[in-house]
C-alpha cells in the first residue's frame, strides 16, 4: 500500500489508543483577561473585561502619582506593566499599558489607561459632541477634525476638561440646505488664565444615497456578534413575509420558521454571524445504536410549505428512530470563546407523534432534565418553533454533550428531534411584524400590553428595523391603534401629516426603551390596488412618493439608518402582462415581494447592516433551500475510511476512537451512503445534490491489511452518485469480485478528495 495510507493507518491507532479524558483535562488556560483595574486603590469607573482602552482625567488637587494595580480572570495568566507611585505629567497625556499573557502563551490582551492631569491653566477639550454622540477618535491633543454627515443639520458642542476655563462657543446648531454638499467650518477657543487654545471642526455635508437606496448606513458587523444583541424587526404584511410561496399570515408565528422572506433571511444571517456557528449537519455526532437514523436537512418535497420548516435555508439534522430510551447521543463541540466559556444548541419543536424529552449532560455532568421538544400548539410556527439551550462552563478544548434518557412524550412509540446547530452567541432577533398595520397599529403607547409594548418595547431592541407604509398611503383599510380596522373612502388611511408624526414618535419612544438602539427605516414600495391596473399604479405612485419622503425626512433628522424601496426596485424591469404591469420580477402579487424582491431587500440591509459579517452571503438567497437530496456547501478536502458490511451490503464507517457512539458519520457535508450495486463488482458512492455534476471528483484506495489486492477505477458519475469499480490486482481473468470476495475479504478503503 502506499505509505501515505499507512502513515494515516498508524496515526488512526496511536489515537484510538489515546485516553480520552486526561488530554482535555490537562490543557493549559488560554485566558488573558482582567477581572478588575484600580487607581489609588479605586476601582476604574465603568471597568469591563472586553474593553481594553480608558480615559480618565485628574486635576492636580486630586494628586499627582499613580499607583495601578490589577487583577486577572484567571489565577494562572501573567500580568505587566503595574505601576507604583509614578508621577504624573501635568497638563499632558499620561499613557500606562497593562499586558495580560496566557497560561499557555498563546494568548494576550493589552489595556491601555489615558490620564490627563490638569490644572486651574488647562485649556484642553476632553469631548466634542456631535449630534448627541463623542466625535470618532477624539484626542484632547488632536486639534482639527473632519466629520462627514448625511444630515441637513448639524449640533456641535465641546467640553472643557477644566471647568474654569473660558470656552467660545459652547455649542452651536447649524442647517444645510437640502440636497447640498456645503461644508461648516467652526472654530473652538479655550482660553484660562494666559493660555489659549483652538480647535476646529470641519463637517462636510454628503449627498444621502448611496445611489441603490441605502442612505445613512452603519456597520454593526461586529455589535451583532454580541452575545445578548437584540433586533426586533416590525411593520406591516411586507415585512412579516405574507404571500411568501403562497402562505398568507398575519403574524410571522403563524407559519413555519423556515420561510425564506427578507426579513427571515435577516434573522439567519445575524445567528450566523458567528466565528464559532455550526451547523448540524457538521458536527461530531454519533448514537449508541446503529438503528438510529441521522438524515440531512430532511423535507417533504410533495408540500412545498414543509420544505420551509427549519431555519437556516432548512438545514438541521433530522434525528430519528430513536426506539430505547437508554439511547445516547453524543455530540462534540470544540470551545473557541474562551471568555465567556458557553454555546448554545438550536433545536426545532416537532408537533408529531415523534415527539420526545430527553437529558442533556455535559462532560458527564447533567444541565437539564426531560428537555421537551414535542409541541401540542400546532399553530405557533406550525409547531416547529426554534428552541435555544445555554450550555455554560465549557472546559478548554473539545466538549462533550450527550443527549440521554429519551422518552416519548407525544404518545407514539419510536422517537425523534430536529437539530439546526451549535453556536457560541444568541443575538435575539423578533420578528414582530402584524399583516395590514398601519403606522397607527404601533404608537399606542399608554396602552398596557399593547402593540409596542409586547412587539417592540419588551424587547429593548439595540437594533430596530421598521418597515411601513403601504397600507398608511393608499389602502382603504388596515389595522390602527388599538388594534382596531381603519377604513378609508378614499386612499390613504393615514394623513401624511399624522404618519410623519406616527414614525417621529415611534423613534423617540424607542430611544427611550433603549437609548443606544439603532434604527432602520424602509418605506413601501410603489404597488397597486388591483393587480394589473396601470392608472391606479400611476396613481398610486405619485401618493407614495410622499409618504418615502416624510420618512426620509425623519430618518435624516433623527440619525437613522433609511432605505428607499421604489429606489431599490427603481431599475428592475416590469414584466409586461396581459393584464398589465405586475412587476412580477420583484413582487408576487401587486404589492408583496416576490421570491427575487424578498433576496434583493435582504441583501441591501444585510450589506448596509453587517459589510464585514461572517455570514455566508450566498445562502441570503430565497432559492437557496436545503432538502436531503442536494448540498450547497463542499470542503475543500476530506476523506472517509470504510469497511463492507456483509449483513446488508453496505460499507460502514470505521469507529473513532475505539467506542461504538463515536462514529465517523459519512463525510458531513459531501457523502451520504455507499453501498455495493447488488451482484456486482461496483461501489456505489451516494453525495448530496451539487450544482457541479461529479465534482469534486472521489477516489477509492485499499486500505488496512488484506488477504487479497485491489484497485479501484472509475465507472460512472452523476449528480447524486459516484460509481467505482473494485477489482482484483494481479489476476489475468476474473478479476471482478465475486460474493464471497465481498464477504470474506475484510474490505476497507479510503475515500477522499
């Protein structure tokens, strides 16, 4: 054999000989973290162990020396650059460095404290404020700045680090024309004593759009990593999903999770934003018994709602047939946030007689008990909602969790769960949406358990998205306040006036709930009140337009992000029918988005939101649907080793690690079965679906001791298969093999690419 093989052949039992426990256990801390800064004995104000940079300003009566000290999370990490009584530099940055080390080396973090000494003389700045918000990258020694700003007006005022210095002006407001790109130059002067000092801000003013409707945008990639971010995305029936493969709802829970509309695919796009997300389908994962059945992104393809059950384009992994309660399944999941040392599972409900509860342990130790996954609500997500378990006090290195005492709770016999993945963040995000609101429907403010206090308020978004208007401009009913339908005579249920005040409103109350929450308006798009009928869509058109532009109006003046839908559809052709144009390119009836409309929408607010996330950007995509019989994702490389079974002539997977419920699965994201083709000479290897047909291209070699040589060659290829033919090496005639060369000749080979 080749000495490649037997490399990987004697590499494969050194470790299945390896202990298992004693190699995590021993692992030497990756933590370089603070638990705690003190100046003079004092605790840092507003100290946080992931904020690694802090001003802190001093006037010389408070003292001149410094002593710094500082602990770390971990007793086994190193600590630098304490201090201990140093004098302070009057008047002038003092800049301290605090290196924390790793046990083990590998990791460092460094805190840096600023101090600035002051006197009765000091003629510093110590904050600018721009519109509410400190100036990027202020410096009390950097004197000139350049702000770009989108807005028509701009709010200056500075702070003084010595309160008795004379400053001129504190603060002043000025306007921009609209559409301009003028520029404000303003001066600051501090003078005490006979000490002077200028700064000088230059703001220059931008036109809004970024030409594809986007205006204002900021990138919270990295906020929406955070563990505990909170989105919360309302509106009306366009942004519930409503009409979306013909599945008419009125609230996002009255349908499957799956549903593949913008703001769906906004949900899944921020969980996966996430270093450390993976799928189910990816995992470590094997089962005591092997008549356990794991199956990928499992869907009844003859309903086409049901291929919409699961999150995440439909990918999970669909546990079945689980029969004895004493099952056990295991899977391992590395710890890569070594801060917060924690994960998270994602699992779906299930509303059939499949149902069942379990235990979950973690490196042997029990977290939960009887785990509940059936549902008997059937009309909450259809009974498939998303559930999320916190597992804590992950040690370093691989973990395992093991899934036991299995028990049918929905009265059936075998037994059965879904699960979507493992992540290291949950990031809430609510879709809260309600079919037919107006903008009336969420300003009900005073009402105790109303539609802003259970769909917005409760939630205390950090980030809020906000999609409405199309019934406000030219429908001739809807849902108001209260609850309560509106009707119209004519179009427009809501005075225009009354909507830019329902939206100013709705902004300023959800600051109020959360005074950091960003947030992003979308106005409606152009649609008609008869599918087809060209003068009401003409009509109607004109109308709009003036709702977008009193909620562009708001969104400038209230720094908020905005996204301008007739502009984002603007060079997306009609598609001419018979009845008239219907824009079905975009839209699946005369106002609610199309398949396409729902992945554009997505895309531009993920673009807008999230330019640097670590999402797939290519699943943001309505058509992009797992079922058992295709695959999106490849790896570069990967391999299996196999080994025939005679009982019912298939080739297993060779275990791992010399325990029967540590299998290697067949290859998690290529692979799905191989089998022998019945009384013949040929493996037939079985892959998920790709677009490429027979790529990535396999190949078979013996492996392991055998009484007799074989070689394997290609004999045919096609989307879901891969065929090899298993000869005899060294034989002039009869070279194919027979059934008892099958059943007597201990096969095993490598697969790999």
């Amino acid at each position: 054999m080749k000495n490649n093989i037997f490399i990987m052949f004697v590499f494969f039992l050194i470790i299945s000989c390896q202990p298992i426990t004693v190699v995590e256990i021993q692992e030497k801390s990756k933590s370089a973290y603070l638990e705690t800064i003190t100046l003079n004995s004092k605790m840092v104000s507003n100290f946080s162990t992931d904020v690694f940079n802090y001003t802190l300003y001093r006037h010389e009566s408070e003292g001149t020396s410094i002593t710094i000290q500082a602990t770390s999370s971990d007793s086994k990490s190193t600590i630098s650059g304490l201090v201990n009584n140093v004098e302070l530099q009057l008047n002038s940055l003092n800049k301290f460095t605090i290196g924390v080390f790793s046990e083990d080396t590998t990791m460092a973090n460094f805190y840096t404290i600023n101090i600035y000494l002051y006197d009765d003389n000091c003629v510093l700045l110590k904050d600018i404020i721009i519109d509410g918000k400190s100036i990027d990258n202020f410096n009390s020694e950097l004197y000139t700045y350049n702000v770009k700003s989108y807005s028509n007006s701009v709010n200056l005022s500075f702070l003084p680090m010595n309160s008795n210095a004379t400053i001129n002006p504190e603060s002043i407001s000025f306007s921009f024309s609209d559409n301009s790109t003028d520029t404000l130059n303003q001066s600051v002067i501090l003078s005490a004593s006979t000490y002077t000092k200028k700064y000088t801000v230059v703001v220059q003013k931008l036109s809004s759009s970024s030409g594809s409707g986007m205006y204002n945008g900021i990138d919270l990639s990295y906020e929406l990593q955070k563990d505990g971010f909170s989105t919360v995305i309302a509106g009306d029936s366009i942004s519930v999903g409503y009409s979306f493969a013909g599945v008419n709802i009125n609230n996002s829970s009255d349908s499957y999770p799956g549903l593949m509309s913008w703001s769906h695919m906004i949900r899944d796009a921020i969980h996966r934003n996430d270093p450390d997300f993976i799928h189910a389908d990816q995992l470590q994962i094997g089962a005591k018994y092997s008549t356990t059945s794991f199956t990928k992104s499992w869907a009844n393809n003859a309903a086409i709602s049901n291929s919409y059950w699961m999150p995440f384009n439909n990918r999970n992994l669909t546990i079945s047939n689980i029969t004895k309660s004493d099952e056990e399944i295991v899977i391992r999941i590395p710890n890569n946030n070594l801060y917060q040392n924690k994960a998270y599972l994602w699992f779906s409900t299930t509303p059939y007689n499949v149902g069942c509860s379990m235990d979950i342990h973690l490196n042997g130790t029990i977290l939960m008990s009887d785990f509940n996954l059936y549902t008997i609500d059937a009309n909450y997500y259809n009974g498939f909602e998303t559930k999320i378990v916190e597992i804590k006090n992950l040690i370093p290195g691989t973990n395992k969790i093991s899934l036991t005492n299995f028990k049918n709770t929905a009265g059936g016999s075998a037994m059965g769960f879904f699960l979507n993945g493992v992540s290291s963040k949950y990031s809430p995000v609510y879709l809260n949406g309600r079919s037919s609101a107006t903008s009336d429907y969420y300003v009900d403010f005073d009402v105790p358990n109303g539609a802003f206090q259970k769909r917005i308020a409760d939630k205390k978004p950090d980030l809020f998205i906000y999609l409405i208007g199309a019934n406000d401009s030219v429908n001739t009913s809807g849902i108001g306040n209260n609850g309560l339908n509106e009707l119209g005579a004519v179009k427009g249920i809501v005075p225009l006036a009354q909507y830019e005040l329902n939206i100013r409103n709705l902004v300023t109350k959800v600051r109020e709930v959360n005074p950091y929450s960003q947030i992003l308006l979308i106005s409606p798009p152009v649609w008609s009140n008869a599918d087809g009928d060209i003068a009401d869509f003409e009509l109607n058109k004109i109308i709009i337009k003036e709702y977008v532009e009193q909620m562009k109006r708001v969104a400038i003046e209230t720094n908020c992000m905005f996204i301008d839908m007739i502009e984002l559809f603007n060079n997306i052709p009609f598609t001419q029918q018979a009845t008239g144009p219907q824009g079905r390119d975009w839209r699946e009836d005369y106002v609610h988005l199309s398949k396409y409309g729902n992945t554009l929408l997505a895309r531009t607010i993920a673009d807008m939101l999230m330019p640097q996330g670590l999402y797939n950007k290519e699943m943001v995509d309505s058509e992009r649907l797992y079922n058992e019989k295709n695959n999106f994702f490849i790896p570069n490389n990967g391999w299996i080793i196999v080994k025939y079974n005679n009982t019912n002539g298939f080739f297993d997977t060779l275990t791992k690690l010399g325990t029967s419920n540590d299998v290697f699965d067949y290859s998690k994201n290529y692979i799905k079965s191989i089998n022998r083709v019945s009384k013949s000479s040929i493996m037939n290897i079985n892959v998920f679906k790709t677009e490429n047909i027979g790529l990535p291209h396999l190949k078979v070699e013996q492996f392991g001791s055998n009484n007799v040589e074989f070689y394997t060659r290609p004999e045919s290829y096609w989307d879901t298969f891969q065929k090899f033919w298993i000869l005899k090496n060294n034989v002039s005639t009869n070279y194919l093999l027979t059934d008892t060369d099958f059943d007597t000749q201990n096969m095993q080979f490598l697969i790999s690419w």
